[in-house]
C-alpha cells in the first residue's frame, strides 16, 4: 500500500514538474502570405505553455544579407511600417506590415527562447510574405446553381425542403487571388469553401434545404484591389414548399392522477395549411371519445382525468401539407419519486437554512447583549467613584452586580492573622454580611446580629450589634482587618 501511494506522489510530482518545465509550442499564420505593394498584412504568433520565456521576430528579408531580430517589447526604430499588437504575456503577438514594399519580401519567424538564452530550448516557426504585382482578375463573377434550385417562380418547379442544394462563385485570375464568399440573407453561410486552384478562386456551398431558405436571398461577393469596388451577385426569393417541420410539447408528460393533461402541436410547413391529427397509443382520437377534447383549430389536445392505465402511453400528433406529413410524440409519465424525494429535500434543506439561520441571529444577539454588559461594566469600573468597589468584587472572585446586590464579604482566616497574638478569630464572631447596596456604592448596610469590628481608614466600628438596619459603614478595603470584642485580629477582609 505504502508502494502504490509512494508510486502516485512520485507520479503527481513528475507531472507538476513536466508542467512547470514544458517546453512552449509556436504557431504562425499564416504560413505562407501573398499580397501586392502598399497592401497591409497581418502575421499572427500564438505560444502555448509561453511561462517565462521570450518572444522575438526574426527577419530574414530577400534583399538583406542579415537577419534582422526585433524584440516584441521594444520600439522599433527604423522600422516605422512594422508594430506589433497582442498579448505577449499570454503567448500572442501580431507582426503588422502597412504600405507593403517588394523589399519586405522574405521570411518572418517567431522566435521563443528561455531566461537562461540556452539554444537548445530555442523554439520557433515561420511564415513566408511574398510581394507580387497587382494584377486584376481577368474575368468578375462567376455564379452557378443547382437545377433544383427555382429562384422564378414562373418557369419550373419550386424547390423542395429536404433536397441538397448547390452554389458556386468563381473569379479567374487576379494577383494577389480575390476575396470570394456567399451570403444568405446578408448572413456568411458557414457551410461554403474557399479554394484557389490553376489561377481559379471559387466559393462553393452544399447544403440540405430547410425552412431556413424559404424566400431566402443569397448572394456571391467578390472583392479586389484592383477593383475599384466590391462585386456582388444575388439569387432573389427561393421558392421553396416542404412537408411540415413538427413538434410537440411538452415531449414528456409528467402528471399526477386525476390531473388534467394538455398537448400543444406546431407545424412549420409550406404550403402553411396543414392539418392536425391526433393518436393515443397509436389509436386516431376523435370527438366521440368523451375523455379527449381537441380544438377547433386541431393544435391543441387535452386528456381529462389522468388515471394510472394512461402512464407509459404516447399521444401523437401527425401534420399534413401538399407535400407530406411528418409527426412527433410525446409520452405521458407517473411523477417520479425521485423527482418527490428531490422535492422534499428541498423543503428539508431550506427549513435546515432556516434554522442554522435563526441560531446565527439569535447567537448574534446574545453576543450583542454579552458586548453591552460588558462595556457597562467597563464604564463603571473606570468609573473613579466606583472602582473601589470593583476592586474588592475582584478580590472575592465576584462581579460588581453581586457584590452590589448583596454578596457576604468572607474573612480570610490566618491563624496568625497578621500579629503575634496565635489566637485566630473564628468567622462566626467576626463576619461582616453586606446586606444590600446603600445608595452610594461605596458604602453599604451590615448585620446587626454579627460580631466584630470594622474599621476602614479612620472610620471603626468596635461592636456592630448596636447598629441598626439601616445604618451603614464604610466599605472595608482589602487590606484592613477584622477584630473581635477583645481586639484580637482574625484576619484580613476578602470581597
């Protein structure tokens, strides 16, 4: 096991490693360019897995003895009909030539190399621009088509949908060769080819006929420099008829018993006036079936009361024109539990968000209110006319509102208590029970029924049994200390 997982990793970081150290790939188009004097030209450079590596060009025109090499971040002084565009950082760079001269002429190579300048992991590919004299085509266009094809509707038959169709455009001659290409409704039609043979160009397109062509227009453009404008030829409103295109929704039924159903039928056809008819499991369905309703114009059918025998049926709907039928068919299906289960899963989570959500709120809440009490104690603590009395919650291990609310003050009971007297003074005759808050927090109201002595700066009282409910003394700090009637010290005070 140790083996196979050691195998993987090593396997995992050769392939990150390869990734890192791939090598990049260039291509340039094109690879071969043809094009006449003051013309503009393009030639692209695309470098996969590019990383840290550099792109230059490299010029190796026919009237120079020296290559010339051009860096794509540099200006390019001396060469002022030469820029480069793209995205050098993504591996994209366009060399660009406006005005074209007969001595750029030659071939354009796009260089890669590594950080480290190292030859062997040089990378490049090239393109070759050739200048020739502009020469107009010897003859314009050129256009053929099919036989089956009716663009007059007054001689011969309409074509029909379903059929293949061809169109052909052709310039002779020409340097550099024409521009060709057909047009559907002003739209490129993308199914045509380009090709330039023996001094021939020609554009031709194959296709089947579709709804798409009814009425359509198509048009060849051909275009040259030496031309003084574009040509164009245009095919007018194809008479076109064919058998109904039909469709049917919904394609799957899903319903629930008792439900009712409903089935929509379109037709795309020409001649445009089809008829409609509709099967159930293949049997026609007609007006004298009480639980089928179909409308007056035949597109739309409605089943009533689905019951369990419908699932697993198909309703058909079949469209005829002058030219033919076709149909479509949908299949009526029982609701899937999958499909309830997903449901209730869906109900489910949402009342989890909901809840999750009402904990987070509440939780926030209680932070809030936690935040708030804290900064009210902050408040009083800093308080100067009650940070005394914080300081002796502290010291008991309270906080401020137990300590104001009535907490017993404790006596820590040294045995020595802090004189030479060993004698230690029980709690029971020294304790002093803060009863409640006075009104000013640094004072507070004690048991008469305890013994013992406070004293607390220059304030003492020797024997508190005298004092009344109501009477308060000062609050005893830590350090002040407790004595019985006979003056022995027991301890020292604790809040």
């Amino acid at each position: 096991m140790g083996g196979v997982i050691l195998l993987r990793i090593t396997g995992l970081f050769l392939f990150v490693f390869n990734s890192i150290n791939a090598a990049p790939s260039v291509v340039v188009t094109p690879s071969t360019l043809t094009t006449v004097a003051g013309e503009t030209v393009n030639i692209n450079c695309v470098v996969t897995e590019k990383g840290d590596y550099s792109i230059f060009w490299v010029l190796d025109l026919d009237l120079s003895s020296n290559n010339i090499v051009l860096a794509t971040t540099s200006s390019l002084t001396g060469y002022p009909r030469y820029s480069f565009t793209g995205n050098v950082a993504n591996g994209e760079s366009t060399l660009q030539i406006t005005n074209v001269e007969d001595g750029d002429m030659g071939t354009y190579s796009c260089m890669v190399t590594s950080p480290d300048n190292d030859a062997s992991k040089m990378v490049m590919a090239s393109s070759v621009l050739t200048v020739g004299v502009l020469e107009a085509p010897s003859s314009g266009l050129q256009v053929d088509k099919s036989a089956n094809l009716d663009f007059d509707t007054l001689t011969g038959g309409p074509s029909k949908g379903g059929e293949n169709a061809m169109l052909s455009c052709k310039v002779t001659g020409g340097q550099p060769p024409p521009t060709v290409e057909w047009l559907r409704n002003g739209e490129r039609m993308s199914e045509q080819t380009y090709a330039v043979d023996n001094g021939e160009t020609e554009a031709r397109v194959e296709w089947i006929l579709t709804h798409l062509d009814s009425h359509a227009n198509y048009t060849c453009r051909g275009d040259h420099p030496g031309w003084q404008k574009a040509q164009d030829f245009t095919y007018v409103d194809l008479n076109l008829v064919f058998s109904p295109v039909v469709s049917i929704a919904p394609a799957v039924q899903i319903i629930d018993v008792d439900q009712t159903a409903m089935f929509r039928c379109t037709a795309l056809a020409i001649p445009e006036d089809s008829t409609y008819i509709w099967y159930y499991n293949n049997d026609e369905v007609t007006s004298e079936n009480p639980r089928f309703n179909i409308t007056s114009s035949g597109t739309v059918l409605v089943l009533k009361l689905v019951t369990n025998s419908d699932y697993g049926s198909s309703v058909t709907c079949e469209a005829t024109n002058a030219e033919g039928s076709n149909n479509k068919t949908s299949i009526i299906q029982e609701p899937s539990k999958l499909i309830q289960r997903d449901i209730e899963l869906k109900y489910l989570l949402a009342i989890i968000v909901g809840v999750v959500g009402f904990i987070f709120l509440l939780a926030l809440i209680v932070s809030l209110c936690t935040w708030c009490t804290r900064s009210r104690r902050e408040r009083r603590k800093n308080d100067p006319n009650r940070r005394d009395s914080y300081n002796l919650a502290e010291r008991d291990g309270l906080n401020y509102d137990q300590f104001q609310g009535g907490a017993e003050s404790r006596v820590d009971d040294y045995p020595n208590g802090g004189t030479s007297n060993p004698a230690a003074v029980t709690t029971d005759n020294v304790e002093v029970n803060v009863v409640e808050p006075s009104a000013d927090p640094m004072y507070a109201s004690v048991d008469k029924s305890k013994k013992g002595s406070i004293r607390s700066g220059s304030s003492s009282i020797e024997d508190n049994t005298h004092l009344s409910d109501t009477d308060t003394v000062p609050v005893v700090a830590p350090d002040d200390v407790v004595t019985n009637g006979d003056n022995q010290t027991g301890g020292h005070v604790l809040y």
